[in-house]
C-alpha cells in the first residue's frame, strides 16, 4: 500500500518541475498533430497515434502528471475541433485512464504484458463502461445497446494498440530520448543498477 502512495507523492512532486511542465507542453502539440493522422479500416478499426504522447507522460511521469495532461488535452482538443455537446463526465473518464496507464507505468519497467494488461484495464473500466454509461446519459441511448459494438471495437483495438505503443516506446526508450526527461537523479541511480 505505501509503494502505490508512493506513485502519487512522487508523481505530485514532478509536477513541480519545470522539466515536466516543458514536456507535457511539447507533448502535448505532438498529440494535437498527431489526433489529425488516423488509420481507418472498416467500421471499428481506427488506428491513431495521438494516444502514445499520453502514454509516454504517464509513463516518464506517473499518474497525478498523466491525469492532468489527459484532463487538459481532452479539453483542449475539444476547444480545437468540437464534436457533439462537451460532457464533463467523459474528461473526468479520460483523468482516470491517465491516472491508471501511470500507475501502470510509472517508475517499471515497460513490458509488452505490462502495456496489454494497462490497454485492457483502461478500456475495460474507462473506454466500455464509463464512457458507455456518460454515452447513455448524454444521448438517452440505452446501455445495453451501445455496450456490444463498444466491447467488440475495444477488443479488436486491445493488442493493436498495445503493440503500437510498446513499439514506438521501446524505440525511443532505446534511442536514449526519455533520459533527457529523466531527473537527473533518477537517470544516475538507473546507470548504477545498470551495471
């Protein structure tokens, strides 16, 4: 129990880095370029790449940093290219996901388990039935009308989009990129148990 409030302390102090603000800044126009640039096959296939800069703040900087930055993303890509009615609800559906994939990620070791697990319990819990029920409120639509095509989308998008964003990360990771996001603390004591 310590180690998961751990999580959230040490993630609340990186928000005070002017480190962290910096690159959720940057990521932050990466993702708003990218949200324009998607792969459409079929009626539930639609591959987009604007998700992996979310990941990768939740992953460098954990879950306080990765649901505000979804938190404020939702509504700035919204402010940017509105679509239907804004639902408060559905930005408090995307704070969570963000605080999830950070408590996932945050400060472990990315695996290609550890992504799939993140994906499945995101979309489970936020994509299916928290969204599904702000979707039921927000239309009059009946729950059990949307949850079929919603489960069946997320279920086919699962591994695509665990496998994109454990690749992209990995690469970059590899690359040396994170450490230069890294405090510098943290990247030294990763070289010592490194060697």
């Amino acid at each position: 129990m310590k180690k998961f409030v751990t999580l959230f302390t040490d993630s609340f102090r990186e928000l005070k880095a002017v480190r962290t603000i910096t690159t959720m800044a940057m990521l932050a126009a990466v993702a708003v370029i990218l949200g324009f640039f998607s792969i459409e096959y079929g009626q539930f296939i639609r591959i987009g790449f604007s998700s992996i800069p979310n990941g990768i703040i939740d992953y460098l900087f954990g879950p306080v940093v990765g649901g505000i930055f979804h938190g404020a993303l939702d509504i700035i890509k919204y402010m940017m290219k509105p679509t239907g009615p804004f639902c408060p609800q559905l930005t408090l559906v995307v704070i969570l996901a963000g605080i999830l994939y950070g408590c996932f990620f945050y400060k472990k070791k990315l695996t290609i388990w550890r992504v799939l697990a993140a994906k499945f319990v995101v979309m489970l819990v936020c994509n299916v039935i928290l969204t599904t029920l702000c979707l039921n409120v927000l239309y009059g639509q009946a729950f059990m009308v949307l949850l079929p095509a919603r489960a069946l989308k997320n279920l086919i998008m699962w591994p695509i989009d665990s496998v994109i964003f454990f690749a992209i990360t990995k690469a970059l990771e590899q690359i040396g990129l994170f450490r230069m996001f890294q405090k510098p603390v943290l990247a030294k004591s990763a070289n010592m148990q490194g060697n």
